[in-house]
C-alpha cells in the first residue's frame, strides 16, 4: 500500500510538472474548465428562473444537486477522465504493453497515471454554490452528517469509476469504439438532474440509470435529511458490487488484449 | 470537381469502415436530445407558456436545432490543428488540389451521413414520443429557413477553419477549441433560445455571428421573426460569412509562412 501511494505521489507531481511546462496550454485549459462549468450553471439558472418547481424538487435544491454534481463530477474528472480518454487510445494503438510491463498493478497505473488539473476548478466552484444554497435551504451540518456524506461522495466516486471500466474494457474487443468515450460523459452528465425526471418518463430508464442516478441524488437528500436508509444502503451496495466486477472484468478482458502495433 | 467528389466519397466510406464507432456518435446526439427533451417537458408540466414559447414550439424548437446541429456544427475540421502539428498538412500542399475546398468535400460527406441519420432518428423519437410539435405550413419560412440554414454552414465552415489555423501557431489546440465549442452551444442556441437569455447575455449574443448557426433559422421556421427582421438577418449572416472567409485567408497564408512541416 505504501508504494502506491508512493508511487502516485510521484505520478501527481509529474503531471504538474508537465502541466506548469507548457503553460499558456495550462491557461487555456483552465479558462475552458471555467468556462464550462461557468455555462453549467447558467443553464440551470435560467432553466429554473420561472420554474418554482420541477420535478417535486424546488429550485435552490435543483441548483443545490448541480453544486453537488459540479464537485463529485470535477474529482471524477481530476482523478479519472483523462485516463479513460487514454485507455481508448492505448488499447486501439496496442500501447498498453508498457503498463503490463511495470512493477505495479497495471490497472492502477492506467486508472490514475493522468491527472486532470485544470478540472479541479469545478470543484471550488461547486463548493461555492453548495454553501451558499446549502444555508438558503437550511442545511446544517453535523459530524456524524458529514462522515456519512463523504462516504456517499467516495462511494459515488468510486461507481461511477466502476461503470466507466467496465464499459470501456468493451475497447479491448472493439478497439476502434474511440466513440465510447463520448457516449459515457453525456450519459454521466444525465445525474446532473433528478432521477424524478427519468422516473416520469420510463421506470425502465430510471432503473438503466440507477447506478449514475444515485451518485448524486443520495449525497444530496443525505444533507436535506431526506435519504432513506435503503437508497443509502443501495449507493454502498452498488459501488461494492461494481467494483469488485470491475476488478474481475479488468483480469478477465486483459487476457484477451493483442498488442497488434508492438 | 471530379477530384473533391473522391474527396466526399473516401470521407464516406473511411466513416462506414468503422460503423460502430459512427453509431457510438449518433447515440450521443440521441442521448443529448433527450435530455433536453425531458427537460424542456418538465419544465412545461405546470405552464402553457414561458419565455413567450408554448410547449409545441418549445419542443419544435429542441427537435429542429437538434436536426440543424448535426450538420450545421458537423465537420471534419476539427482535427485540423493536430494535422497541422504533426505535419499532414504536407501532403495537401503537395498536391494540385485546393485546401479549402478539401475540407469542404469532406465536410459535404459529414453532413451528408449525420443529415440522413438525424431525419431518422427524429422521426423515429416523434412516432414514441409523440410530441405536440408546430408545423410550419408557410412555403416561403420554409425556404427561408433552407437559404439561412445554408448560409450557417458556410459560415461554422470558416469560423472552425479559424480555430484549426491556431495549430500553425501552437501546438496546443484542445484547449481553444473546447472553448470554442462552449461559446458556440452556448450562443448559437443550442442549449436554449436567445430569447430566453437576461438582458445583457442576450444583447451580446446579438452581436455575434452564433446566433446565425442555429437559433434564426429556428425562429424563421417558427414565425417567430418579420420579413424585415429575417432578411436583415440574412443580409448581416452573409457579412459575418465573408469576413470569417476573409479573415480564413489571410490566417491561411500567413500560417503557411511559419508552417515548419515537423515530423515530415
């Protein structure tokens, strides 16, 4: 354990170093990051700005879970992104070879190799966003609140990495799926809004998009006090039992990898 | 003529050579319109009108700037600027063949492939869906709407040519063109009408040549403009398309005087 963390450690000051290389690429990163969370918000400003309600939800808790969402979804995007938008890239040119060959749990080394640092603003943002509706709603914070919070936060982390592996290890039998990729951030971008909308649409939907639904959704009731302990309970399950699959389907589908380039 | 044709054909094919990979493409646009179609449904569950849309032209207006997004932002120029980093470039130079009109034979085949999948698909979504949708039965909005909509690929045509040349210059394209991208969903209406924008954000979208992309061929079809105000539009879209094809050119050439040719 300690020379993984040793070892990323050393994988995030690398990726600063890089980034503080080639710095006007790091400024405008930064500003497109800005930028678009920026734009995010706005359109759920204006979405709400006549519509009192939407979907059982008011609006200061509609813009509360984008606040949320902006947060989980900004250390989703640090931590992970750039890795998945690699994995396509090293599976279809047969480069993941070198990951095989180092000393170190491949899957590990192809999960947070790549850090994505200029997504990082999305999260001070939403923190900002949080607070500031968290105290219009009324939202008070105790510890024991607060530990169960950031659990559902690692667990929602933690699933929605699990979901992502599990469909792009689909690359290794389809390498030229570069699409993949695409599909699974507009499909993650749908837990901005309430689960409630899916719900009124199709039960069937909802329940395709449980997995992703739930990685906000139950963060936030936690702090309105208003998450049963079976939706709890659900989002811990679930981030388990995705997780161990991922690691099972990762073994699995590595062995199937040709390193067709190399 | 015969050469660029090639051009459209290859660009075709190279797309249906990974079909799965195109599909993956088309479920996106699928995905995005839905999201926006629950949204826009939602939102008008307890009101008949808003932002002075009732709910079918709300719903026209999600499903035709979805049709006009496919091909009106389609193109292939956004691998431009890696082109240019990594010394492709070189092989259009070259040739006997113009560069321009490359990009426009392979933008042709783009946009012929996306247009017949979006007509599908939103068929397709309108049969399940079934929503109420405005029909606009005036035969010269819909011409109109054609003459604007065509005038709209022209013109992202050079503004995303703009946004490739910064590759003679940086080799860090990513950064500006995901900006690019942002500004341009969000000003040219994909995301919401004008209209519905405050006070300030909508007079500086009025300033801007986005607005021509998408958001004023939909209101042409919607009846939401007088003939006045469209044909002041067309005529201000057809300067804002030969500026950005001048400013492309003179970009192109002075690009093609530090353009190095690396790893060539």
């Amino acid at each position: 354990m300690k020379q993984y963390i040793r070892v990323y450690g050393k994988l995030v000051s690398m990726n600063v170093s890089s980034l503080l290389a080639f710095r006007s690429a790091f400024i405008a990163n930064l500003i497109s990051s800005t930028a678009w969370a920026s734009f995010t918000f706005f359109s759920i400003f204006l979405l709400t700005a006549n519509v009192p309600v939407l979907f059982g939800w008011v609006r200061d808790q509609v813009i509360f879970l984008s606040a949320i969402y902006a947060v989980y979804y900004g250390l989703f995007q640090v931590l992970f992104a750039k890795n998945f938008g690699q994995l396509a890239v090293l599976i279809d040119n047969g480069e993941l070879d070198g990951f095989f060959l180092k000393p170190i749990d491949a899957q590990f080394l192809t999960s947070l190799s790549r850090i994505g640092v200029t997504a990082s603003i999305r999260i001070p943002m939403g923190i900002g966003f949080m607070y500031f509706f968290g105290r219009q709603l009324g939202v008070t914070l105790s510890l024991q609140h607060g530990i169960f919070f950031v659990v559902s936060l690692c667990c929602s982390l933690l699933l929605l990495y699990s979901v992502w592996m599990n469909i792009l290890l689909c690359l290794i039998w389809n390498p030229r799926l570069s699409n993949l990729v695409e599909v699974l951030f507009t499909v993650s971008g749908m837990s901005r809004y309430p689960s409630e909308m899916y719900k009124a649409t199709s039960e069937v939907l909802m329940y395709a998009l449980l997995p992703l639904t739930l990685t906000t959704v139950v963060p936030v009731k936690l702090l309105f006090g208003t998450v049963s302990w079976q939706e709890y309970v659900l989002l811990v399950g679930l981030t388990l039992v995705f997780f161990i699959t991922t690691r099972i389907f990762w073994l699995f589908a590595t062995r199937f990898y040709t390193s067709a380039s190399n | 003529m015969k050469k660029y044709w090639i051009f459209t054909t290859i660009t075709i094919s190279e797309y249906m050579a990974y079909r799965m990979n195109f599909f993956m493409w088309r479920v996106r646009q699928i995905i995005q319109l839905l999201v926006m179609y629950f949204l826009w449904f939602a939102v008008f569950a307890n009101q008949n009108v808003l932002f002075g849309y009732t709910e079918s032209m709300m719903l026209s207006y999600v499903f035709l700037t979805a049709l006009l997004h496919t091909y009106v932002l389609g193109t292939t120029t956004n691998g431009l600027g890696e082109m240019i980093n990594d010394g492709r470039l070189t092989n259009f130079l070259t040739r006997p063949i113009g560069f321009f009109k490359v990009f426009m034979a392979r933008d042709a085949a783009d946009k012929f492939l996306n247009l017949i999948c979006s007509v599908v698909e939103i068929a397709v979504l309108i049969l399940i869906l079934r929503p109420s949708l405005s029909i606009q039965h005036d035969p010269m909005l819909l011409i109109l709407t054609l003459i604007t909509t065509g005038i709209a690929i022209v013109l992202f045509f050079y503004f995303s040519l703009i946004i490739g040349f910064l590759g003679f210059w940086t080799p860090e394209i990513w950064g500006p063109r995901f900006l690019s991208i942002i500004i341009v969903e969000f000003f040219s209406g994909a995301m919401f009408p004008l209209d519905v924008f405050p006070g300030m954000v909508k007079t500086l979208s009025l300033y801007l040549p986005f607005q021509y992309l998408l958001y004023f061929p939909a209101s042409i079809y919607l009846g939401k403009l007088e003939m006045p105000a469209i044909f002041f539009g067309i005529c201000v879209s057809i300067g804002w398309t030969v500026g950005l094809y001048l400013a492309a050119t003179i970009i192109w050439h002075r690009g093609l005087a530090v353009y190095e040719a690396q790893g060539r």
